[in-house]
C-alpha cells in the first residue's frame, strides 16, 4: 500500500479499502467469474452494482422522491453545456453567481445557449469570498440560477445556499458527499467523480423530475436528460467501472457514519490545516476569507515565495505530493477530501511547523 499522502485536487485519493476491494475483486466480481471491467452492462450483474450504488447514494444523500440519480459521462465540463441546453429554454435566460473559475467557465459555456445574467461575482476580492448572501436579486423570469458550492482552484465554499425562487442549479463537484445538504433546495445538482466519488470519466447528476423534457430542440441525444433518464443511465454503455468503484465509495461512506460522520471528520481537518496557517505568525498565509474558506481545498501561500520550491520537494520527502497550488492560483493547495485521513492532515501540520522552524 502507497504510504504516500496524496493532497491532488482531482483525480484524487481514493479510500485506501475501497482499492483493497477492488484489487481482491478484479478479475472475479462476487463469482461471476468475470472483471466488473468485462461485464455487459445490461447483464444482471452490472445491473444488481447500478442499482445498489443508486440506492446508497439516494440513503447517503437523503434524497427526497420526485429526483433522478443519473450516472453519466463527459465530466463535469459537459453539464456546462447540458445545463443550458436542458433548462434554459428557448429564448429563455438564466441567472449565475460568479465565484472563480469552474463557475466562470460554466458562463461562458452558457452563453452559447442564451443570455446569461451573471447576478452577482466576487471578482473584485480576486475570489477570495463569495457573494454575500441576500446581497444579489435574481433576474425576472430566468429558468435557473447556477452557482458552485465549492470552487476547487480558489478554494472558496459558499457557507450557505443561495435562495432563489428559480430552480437552484448547483455544480457540487469538489465539496459532493462532504457535508449533509438538503436535496429539496436544488433543482439539479452535478458532481464530476473524481474528487469524492471515485474514477474519472462520470459524473453524477441528480435532478428533479419536473425538469425533464425541457430540452431545446437542437440538444443531441446524449445531451438530454430525460433520454437518460428514461433509460435509467442506460441509453448507451455507462462508465461501467466509475460506477462499481463509486459504489464502493458509497459504502465505504455508510461505515464512516454516512455525511454527519464524515462531515465531523473534515471540518476536524479543515480546522487543523487553517489553524496551522493562521498561527504560523505570518510564515503561511490564507488568502480566502474566513467564512469562505474552503473545507475541501485549503489554498495557503508562504510569505516568501522564493521558498515555495524548497517547500515542496520537502514535503515530497515527506511523502505529502501534490501540493503545488493550481497554475492560474500559484501558491500551495491541499485537497483534503473525503478520503484524506486525519493522520494524513497532521503529517502536513507537523511537516509545515518544522519547515517554517526550519525558515522562519
Ligand atoms: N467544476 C469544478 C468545481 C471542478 O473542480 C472541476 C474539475 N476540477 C470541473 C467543474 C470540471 O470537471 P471535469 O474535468 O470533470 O470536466
């Protein structure tokens, strides 16, 4: 087993018993004598590991009826597209918050398919906040309103949920299954896979009925969703080995206490990390404001940056990789997602005290 400590903001760590698993079961999944990689994807094998994965999701996420749990392909970049062409309508408009960099691509993307009104934007703090809420109104008559709940390269988390009396379009991808949520407040939410979920090539959608079939006639086929969901995320081949190891991932996160256990343990994390920062007496700085501070990616800068090198081949030493901050962000992030353990926290903690003793 990897003895690294692996701080990537996507693809991430994965819990270490869910690659156990999927190690002791590669080539013969529950004596089928087949790979889950080999399966046909309609067999009732494939079908026995969709079904429970949903059903966990759906228990993990409290998931109220009246919503479809779509596993599907093209990451999280393509519900950019799927988004608008879904929901906006023709000659419609909708509403975004502009909160780094995943929500400004998310309304560039809109553009293409009607006007985009970008209701609020923490550009003028350099993303180091996000709209205040109550600070912002939504525009009359826009089919939604998107925001992202956590932005991964800035390392900001919106503390609350926007109020809108639109459907509330949220890209989860980097804080999805980290915290309990109110599935009722959202019209449709998506998470790419691989920072919470599992492997690479899915995401996860999750969207109320009643936004199905609104799709603008010119959406291709795999672009809509209630082709998908009519077919039950079986329209086409699936990614049928993203959704065996997220299902694992789902009840690895049942055994973890489900959302409240692991939300527990994550804000212990975050809590450390930020607390090592703040009280480095200036040697590490966070630049994101207190209250949008990121429980998933902690972005932190050393005050001499002619240091950042020496920092981060330490921290290689260490066996702590990864955690050269974005290139549009410089500085240092830490993903610390579900699947960071504790111990994995303290080790950078420990680590970033002796290099600033070591510096300071
Ligand atoms: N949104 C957010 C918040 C992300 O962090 C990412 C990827 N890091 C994306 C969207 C794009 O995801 P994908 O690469 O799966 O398309």
């Amino acid at each position: 087993m990897s003895k690294l400590y692996n701080f990537s903001a996507g693809p991430a760590l994965l819990p270490h018993p869910v690659l156990a698993e999927a190690q002791a079961e590669m080539f013969d999944w529950h004596g089928s004598g087949l790979s889950v990689m080999e399966m046909s994807h309609r067999g009732r094998e494939f079908m026995e590991i969709i079904h429970d994965a949903e059903a966990d999701l759906r228990e993990l996420l409290n998931v109220p009826a009246g919503y479809k749990v779509l596993f599907l392909q093209g990451g999280a970049s393509q519900q950019f597209a799927m988004v608008p062409l879904n929901l906006m309508g023709e000659g419609g408009h909708a509403d975004y918050l502009d909160s780094g960099h995943w929500s400004r691509l998310a309304i560039k993307e809109a553009r293409r398919y009607g006007q985009v009104n970008v209701v609020a934007s923490s550009e003028a703090s350099a993303y180091t906040t996000v709209p205040a809420q109550g600070s912002y109104q939504g525009s009359s008559g826009a089919s939604y309103l998107h925001y992202t709940s956590n932005e991964t390269i800035n390392g900001v988390q919106f503390p609350y949920i926007p109020d809108s009396g639109v459907p509330l379009v949220c890209d989860m991808s980097s804080d999805f299954l980290s915290r309990e949520i109110d599935v009722s407040r959202f019209g449709l939410i998506y998470a790419g896979a691989q920072k919470n979920i599992g492997p690479s090539g899915m995401v996860v959608v999750i969207v109320r009925d009643d936004l199905l079939g609104r799709a603008l006639p010119c959406t291709p086929t795999m672009l809509d969703y209630r082709v998908h969901a009519d077919a039950d995320s079986m329209y086409n081949t699936p990614p049928t080995w993203p959704i065996y190891i997220a299902g694992l991932v789902f009840k690895w996160l049942k055994a973890q206490g489900g959302l409240r256990g692991i939300a527990a343990l994550n804000s212990e994390k975050a809590g450390l990390l930020y607390h090592a920062i703040d009280a480095s007496g200036g040697f590490y700085r966070a630049p994101v404001a207190a209250d949008a501070r990121s429980q998933m990616n902690v972005v932190f800068r050393l005050a001499d940056d002619a240091l950042d090198e020496a920092f981060l081949a330490g921290a290689k030493k260490a066996g702590l990789v990864q955690l050269k901050g974005h290139r549009v962000a410089g500085g240092m992030r830490a993903s610390i997602y579900n699947a960071m353990p504790v111990d994995g926290v303290k080790a950078l903690v420990g680590y970033m005290q002796e290099f600033a003793r070591q510096h300071g």
